[in-house]
C-alpha cells in the first residue's frame, strides 16, 4: 500500500491534460496572431484543422507505450482513449477538408465538386486529400460492427497504414499552413512538438523493446503443462533482476521460428518477477496460445513491455478484494506473491473446478497469508449470478473499504464494475484490466 499526496493515475490524467491544453492554448494564440484566411470560411477551415493536427500528434503519445504513463493509466484505457480521440480526428479532419472546398468554391463562385477537384489537381492539397481519405478507411474498418468480422491481423494491417496518412498529413502542413511559419517562434514550436511526438512513438515502440531484447537476451527455460489446455512457460534471460517488472503486468510474447514474427499475445505474468525468471500461463484459446505448449526449450523469446498499471502501486487501503474470471487468475496470482499477511479475499469465476488454472498454487497462497478464497462455480446461464451486487455484499460485507482488482473476460468485468459501482466503492479504489490490444 502506498500513501503519495497525488495517486498514480490522477498524475497521468493530469500530465495528459496539461499537455493538451497548454499545446492548445500555443495553437490557438499562433492562430490568432497569424492573420485571417482568404475568406471567413477558409479561416474556421485554417482554425478546425490546427486542432486536427494536435489530435494527431496525442493520438502517437496515447499509442507510444511510454513507460511512466503505462504504468499509471494502463495500456487498455489509454486504447480506449486512442479510439476516442481517432473518431474525434475523423469528424475534425471531415469538416476542415469540407470548410476549405466551401471556402474555395464561395471564392471562387464554382461549384463545390469543381473546386475539390481543381484542389486536388494542387500537390500540398492532393496530400491532404489522400491523408484524409486512409483516415476514413482505418475509421471504417475500426468500428464495432466491421472489427468483429476482421481477424486481428487484418485490422492491424489496416491501422498502420494510419502511419503513412501522418507523414503525408505532416507534409501537407508544411506546404499549406502559414500559421506554422509566421514567427520563429511559431515554427520553432511545430518542428519540436513533431519531433517530441514522433521520437515518443519510436523510442516507445520501437528502440525501448529492441534494446531491453538484446540486453537480456530471454530464452524458453521450461514449458510445464498446468491442464489440457492450459500451459505454463517460464522466460529466463540476463540480468533480469533490471528488468522492470512487478506482479500484476502483462508483456507481448513472440516466439522467432516457433510463430510468424506478426503473431504476437499479450499473457499477464502468472508469477512475481524474482529477478531469474518469468512466467506466463495461457489458456488456448486461438493458434498462437495453443501452440505454446510445443515451443521449444531453449529457443529465442521477443518481449514487449512490461504493461499495465493493473499493480499494487496503486493500493490505497490495508484490505484487498481480488477478483478473477477463468484465466484472468493469472495477474491475481502475481500480485497474492506481493501481498502482505493480512485482509486479502479473492473471487475465482469459473464454470467448474475443473476449470481453475492455478488452484492449488493460489490456494496455498491465500492460506499463508491467512486469508480468504471464494471459487465460485457455475454457468450464468443456469442462474449462477455472483457479481450481482447483493451476492458480493454477502461474500465481501466490508467491500465498500477494500481495494478491488477486477481481471476477466470483458462481459464478467462489465457486470463486477458495475455492481461496485452500485455499492458505492469509489472509482479510486477499484482496479481492472481488460484483454486485448485493440
């Protein structure tokens, strides 16, 4: 448990805000000091689309993976943030690119169909046209109702192109916008703010995993089936005591030679880091999980990460109330190694015994700290409803005074959040984490 005057995640919101609105401020104070557009149309175009390209360059900070904001805000809120911000720039990116044909065509008294393609016919405008154009192609295929029918792969295919709309929407910028190039200052800024933005992404997704792989070189030591469908394999590497892990994280598992270097998973650590190992457990639930159990001891690991903010960093009360559904035991079991003795309870939601991955392991570890474990059994289907809010005031009377940590599938967390919203445990004090990367 930790007593800090700011929590953790109240300190990464507040980073990400101030960032926004002091670049916002900049922007808009560079806009008013520019001068007007050619018309009043065209100068709300100009207005609409500055802000455009600041929703661009915190949709690379969202996405960067940087360390500190992960570890405060969690990898899944800030996609979840990511989504929301990438509509937003959809809607901003429609209406500047409607402003500006509007504009043009009202200055030039031509239809407005003429005008787009009389500016398309421009390089820096046909550059804008074709950015905005992957946008609404990535937005498409990202909504609920498209994203369902695409195989992961696909969709991630898709959503780089997103990369090559930002460097045709920078040059764009850079040939079309004045407010930008008014003032050293002004171009001072946009050259550092890119810079700031893109080098975060690189050194975020790219240079950070590269160097912490060659560094500590992580091999497979042991693959322990746990069930018929659920293995354990254990990571060692060099000097893995630097590795900056805790209990509760997840990391993105490659295995070279053993899976196409595109198939990647994101597994929780089953295990507290110790310094000499990690470990991961996974259910099959597709290719790539159900093929871990024949991966080869001794050969090559590619991680990423660690991730998450789903730790005990951001404990804030002595009791703790864990809850896991079916495989999400696994961060539950990490974070039971770096429990203190004392008020611990956790929920364990599967259909049957047969189905808890980790029993005797998470049983043990409850029992030595003296507290106490709850496997709840049963098919919702058939009436088994222990999240409702009622049955957890009966198993847990004391849950309005507890950290929760909340870990399982999508449908079961929706239901446990909010019942603890219905019994009043404060948003501060309850903890999830959802699976998935998009």
């Amino acid at each position: 448990m930790r007593h800090r005057p700011v929590p953790p995640a109240a300190a990464g919101r507040g980073a990400l805000w101030i960032f926004v609105l002091v670049n916002l401020v900049i922007v808009e104070a560079l806009f008013l000091t520019a001068g007007t557009g050619k018309n009043g149309v065209l100068t709300v175009a100009k207005f609409v689309g500055l802000h455009a390209a600041v929703l661009m360059l915190f949709q690379l900070l969202l996405v960067a993976r940087l360390p500190w904001l992960d570890r405060r805000i969690g990898m899944d809120r800030l996609t979840v943030w990511h989504r929301w911000a990438g509509f937003t720039l959809l809607w901003t990116i429609l209406t500047h690119a409607v402003l500006v044909v509007l504009g043009y065509a009202l200055l030039d008294g031509a239809p407005m169909v003429k005008t787009f393609f009389a500016l398309a016919g421009v390089p820096a405008s046909l550059l804008g046209i074709c950015a905005a154009t992957i946008v609404v192609v990535v937005a498409a295929v990202s909504a609920r109702s498209v994203r369902r029918r695409l195989r992961y792969e696909t969709w991630h295919g898709v959503h780089l192109l997103l990369y090559l709309a930002l460097g045709l929407a920078f040059v764009h910028q850079l040939l079309e916008t004045t407010t930008f190039s008014s003032s050293v200052f002004a171009t001072a800024y946009w050259w550092v703010l890119w810079l700031f933005a893109f080098g975060a992404l690189v050194a975020g997704r790219i240079v950070l995993p590269l160097w912490r792989n060659a560094y500590h070189r992580f091999r497979v030591s042991a693959v322990v089936p746990e069930a018929e469908d659920v293995v354990s394999v254990y990571v060692t590497g060099r000097r893995l005591d630097r590795f900056p892990a805790r209990a509760g994280q997840f990391c993105i598992w490659r295995f070279p030679g053993h899976n196409r270097w595109w198939l990647a998973n994101p597994f929780s650590l089953s295990a507290a880091p110790d310094g000499r190992s990690l470990r991961l457990t996974a259910k099959a639930a597709g290719t790539a999980s159900a093929g871990l159990r024949h991966v080869p001891v001794g050969s090559r690991v590619f991680v990423e990460g660690p991730y998450g903010a789903f730790t005990s960093v951001h404990r804030t009360r002595p009791g703790a109330l864990l809850i896991a559904g079916g495989v999400g035991i696994t961060p539950i079991r990490a974070l039971l190694e770096e429990e203190p003795a004392g008020d611990v309870v956790v929920l364990h939601r599967v259909r049957g015994e047969a189905d808890a991955v980790l029993a005797d392991e998470v049983r043990t570890l409850v029992a030595d700290r003296g507290g106490r474990l709850h496997l709840l059994t049963g098919r919702t289907s058939e009436g088994a409803t222990p999240f409702a809010p009622d049955a957890l005031r009966a198993l847990v009377p004391d849950i309005a005074e507890r950290d929760v940590y909340v870990c399982g599938p999508p449908a079961m967390t929706s239901a446990v959040l909010a019942a603890l919203r219905e019994l009043d445990v404060p948003a501060r004090r309850v903890h999830s984490e959802r699976f998935g990367l998009a």
